[in-house]
C-alpha cells in the first residue's frame, strides 16, 4: 500500500496524542496526577490529536465532504473514528476547562476519558484490521499494536517505570507483527488462479498489461519496497521506538528533560514504523498484475 | 445507507466469458466513452496524448498465459476486470460517508458523488480493484452496470443494456437478473459452471465468469511435428507413407 504521508503522520501524531490523554485520564481517575499537569498534558494530548486530525484531513479528495462522515457510524470503522475522536476531544476540553477554573477535577471523567481515548485508537486501528484484501493487516495484532504503541508512547512524559512495562509490550508486539507479516501463510487462500477464478496453485502470469502507464490502482495499492532497505528500516525503526527510549529513561529515570528527547527519538521510529506498516501491506489486487 | 439490503428481487450484473473474449479492448472504450458523455458525467484523463498518461476507467483488461497441464503448451486469455456488484460488499459497508450505496431493488453498487469525500477507503476494501479515485474530481468513480441505460425510456428496448455488453462483437459480456434461474445468463452459468473471482474474500460476486475452455492434446498436433514422427498408419494410408517414404 502506498506510504502516504498525510495518513503516517495522523496515525502516529493522533496515536499519541490519545495515548496521552488515555493515560492523563488513568491518573485522573486513580488520583495521581496534579491539576496543573492535568492541563498542561491534557492540552498537549489535545494539540497532537489535532495536529493528526487535521493532517489525515489532507489525505482526502474531496474535503467538502469531509463532515458526512460522521454519518455511518452503524457499518464503518472510519465513521466511528471520527465520531469517537471528536467527542473524546470535546470532553478533554471540557475536562480542562473544569481543572482549570475549579482548580479540582472529577475522578470519573478520568476513567470515561481513559476508555474513550483507547477506542479512538482502536477504531482507528480497525480501519486497517477490518480489511480481508491486505492479510497482514487483518488480524488483531493490528490494533494490540496501535493500541500499546500509543500507550508507550503517551505514558513517556507522565510514568518512569510503568512506561518501561509499556514500551517493553510494545516492542515485543511490534517484532510479532514484522514476524506475522513475513510469513506466507497469511496469503494462503489468494493466488493470480484464484483471482481469475481458477484453482489456488494455477500456473498464470501476466504477458501483457490493462494499460499504457500507471495509474490509480497501482499507485494506491500496488507499492513495491525493496526487501533489503524494509530490513534496514525495521531495524532503525526498532532502535528509534524501543531501544534508546528504553536505555535513555532506565539510565535517567524520572528526567523530564530526557523525557522529551525520549519522545523525539521515539516519533522517529514510529514514524518508519508506520511507514512500513503501510509499504510492506500487501493488496490482493497485486495478484492481477503478478 | 452502509448497511447492505438484502436485494430478494432482482441480482443484476454481468457474465463474461474468458473463451469468447479476444482482448480487443472494446468495452474498455465504450465504458469510456459513455460513462463520460453528458455534462454530469466524468471520467478524467491527465495528460492525456502527451507523456504519462493517466486517466480513471471502470473496466480494464488485463492479458495472461497459463500452462495447459494437458498439452504442455502455454495458452492466452483476455480479462476484463470490472466491479463484480457483490452481496457482501466490502466497499460499501466501510464507507463513512453513507456515498457508496447498494441497491435493494436490482442488486447494483452505486457511488453516491454528492456525498464522497474521497478518503479511498472503499477501494482499498474492494479485493479486485473495481474503483478508481478520479484524480480531477476528487471522487470514487465505479462501474454502474450502465444504470443509465438499462432502464432508460429514451433508448430502444435492445440498447437497455450496459455499454459494454452492447460494444462487444464476440458477445463475450451477457447482462441479465442472476436471481433469475430461468434467465440466460443463469442458465450459462450452471449449464458451463460459471466461477466466482477470489471466492475466498466471502464477497458474494454477482458477477461471474466462464473460463476458458481447457484445449484437448489433439488441438495442439502441429504439422510440423506429424511430419516427423514414425506413422503407424495402416491400409491404403499406410500404403501412401510406405510409398512416399521411399523417396
């Protein structure tokens, strides 16, 4: 699938900024956070969110219609997202409103936006999950992946140790996830004979193909990654997201100065990261051009 | 609606068959040129008679080889490649927007333009690339089962059916109502077992396709060869080889 910036950027900056504000409202609701941290981290959560939002905004075609797609809420995982990040933002704005002028806060708006904030992500998650045409998506590690990756990715800033247990789950469900994807099974059912209606194992190739040049399919969803630079980039993707963050907070814990570095370095790898989740994805309508 | 009907009445949609189609492409130009007739209507092109071209089709042809285990030759076929009009429409149900729809009175998947905001998604769910974003609009554009035609009061009853089935001069397209058992097209179907693309996406095509004809080993015998080869011909032909061999 084609690695199309606008939509890394919105699931890697909005992946964190729900992270963020998951983990403010876990504090919240468990009464380890302080009012200013909760509106200072709150509006930082908000402002990546956003920043995400609006950047998946620019992926789109035809803009004018973007409000509709809050419409379909009842069949499509997109139309869900956008609702959900919409009223989990609305009440994060609400929730900073409220800390900032009574200087209190509810503990339950805490665990509302706590859960609300990780179906966000899980809906975003399920707009790739969700499709049978690119297998290496379409299994529930995809969003055990957004989900913890987010997670991490929030808890960086706000918790030492516990954020070491997260990144650690992360890791871990990363490499699973490169390890799934490689393997040949998850084509096993499509093959050119089966896409043309024959049996799986037919002998078919393409002589000739449907058009002159390019165009939308195989810009869109037939992308082409060198195998040995999809390598090289896991492992530097690998280095940026889990293991310098993971040595950088165990050797200065509790540094919110390196907190910040941590968090730099860490959008690095997921951004390379996502990069691959989308170049490496296979579509089924690859099988036509074999 | 997102939510896919039931469609009881009617199941529209196409039957091609891969032994009667040359490739010659023609359905590919009158889809074209009908569905980007009339000032609603648009199926662009960039740069169009210059370098890089580019443009939106709803139908396109591709062209193999396969190996005939049979005959140890390799043999051509054409495959026109368009929307299949699912039952289970993966590309409907993930639309946010509510612009991809099916019909529930005749079975056909539509995109509503007025309401598409040209996410793509729709086309990354759909497992045999049936839709194309138009680069110059900014909406998904599909093939209609000519919707515009088929119940048209203004054409001729034989012009009430899509473009490409009309266009095709070896009839390689038939159009009819797959609910029907008793029309022509399902009556092709079980009589020469008509296959669904890519089964194992649980789409539920509408469509369905003929394969080619598995040629038999005498078809391939070429002259050449016979020539050749010992004949253990008897009678008067044996007398002729006998004959004719000892020049």
């Amino acid at each position: 699938m084609h690695p199309a910036p606008s939509i890394i950027l919105f699931t890697v900056l909005s992946g964190f900024g729900f992270g963020l504000i998951s983990i403010v409202g876990l504090l919240q609701f468990l009464n380890q956070i302080s009012t200013v941290d909760i509106v200072i981290f709150s509006a930082i959560g908000l402002f990546f969110s956003i920043i995400g939002l609006i950047s998946s905004f620019f992926h789109l075609a035809n803009k004018k219609n973007a409000i509709k797609s809050m419409s379909q809420w009842q069949t499509s995982w997109l139309s869900r997202e956008a609702i959900s990040s919409i009223f989990c933002l609305s009440i994060v704005v609400g929730n900073i409103g409220w800390v900032f002028v009574q200087n209190r806060y509810i503990n339950e708006v805490g665990i509302i936006l706590f859960l609300l904030s990780l179906f966000t992500i899980f809906t975003t998650s399920m707009i790739y999950a969700q499709l049978k045409t690119v297998p290496s998506w379409n299994n529930m590690l995809t969003p055990a992946l957004f989900i913890f990756t987010a997670l991490a990715g929030g808890s960086i800033l706000l918790l030492d140790y516990a954020s070491l247990v997260l990144l650690l789950i992360f890791g871990v469900l990363q490499v699973l996830f490169w390890y799934i994807a490689d393997q040949s099974f998850i084509y096993k059912e499509t093959s050119v004979g089966t896409a043309l209606g024959f049996s799986k194992n037919e002998d078919i190739r393409a002589f000739d193909v449907a058009h002159t040049n390019r165009n939308y399919l195989l810009n869109e969803m037939v992308y082409k990654v060198a195998r040995k630079h999809a390598i090289k980039i896991r492992y530097i993707s690998f280095f940026a997201a889990f293991v310098l963050p993971m040595s950088l907070i165990l050797m200065f814990p509790g540094n919110f100065s390196i907190s910040v570095l941590v968090i730099g370095i860490h959008f690095v790898g997921i951004y390379f990261s996502r990069w691959l989740f989308f170049a490496e994805a296979k579509h089924s309508v690859s099988f036509y051009y074999n | 609606m997102t939510k896919l009907p039931k469609c009881e009445d009617k199941k529209l949609g196409l039957l091609i068959d891969l032994d009667t189609c040359v490739g010659c492409h023609g359905c590919v130009v009158s889809c074209k040129e009908w569905n980007s007739s009339g000032d609603e209507k648009q199926l662009s092109d960039i740069n169009s008679h210059q370098k890089d071209p580019v443009g939106t089709f709803l139908n396109r042809v591709h062209s193999y080889e396969r190996e005939n285990s049979c005959t140890n030759e390799t043999e051509t076929f054409y495959f026109p490649r368009s929307c299949l009009h699912c039952e289970d429409a993966p590309c409907v149900t993930v639309c946010p927007t509510g612009a991809s729809y099916k019909r529930e009175e005749d079975g056909i998947v539509l995109v509503n333009e007025d309401d598409c905001m040209g996410c793509g998604l729709c086309a990354w769910a759909c497992p045999y690339g049936a839709r194309e974003l138009d680069l110059v609009s900014g909406v998904m554009k599909k093939c209609t089962l000519c919707v515009d035609r088929i119940y048209s009061e203004e054409l001729p009853p034989e012009d009430r059916v899509p473009v490409c089935v009309k266009s095709c001069p070896t009839g390689a397209r038939a159009f009819g109502d797959f609910n029907d058992p008793n029309s022509d097209v399902s009556k092709k179907v079980k009589e020469r077992g008509g296959v669904d693309l890519m089964p194992e996406m649980q789409t539920k095509p509408v469509n369905k396709y003929l394969l080619p004809r598995i040629k038999s080993k005498d078809s391939v015998s070429s002259v050449g060869s016979v020539v050749e080869e010992e004949t253990d011909a008897t009678g008067l032909l044996g007398w002729v080889d006998r004959a004719l061999s000892k020049f």
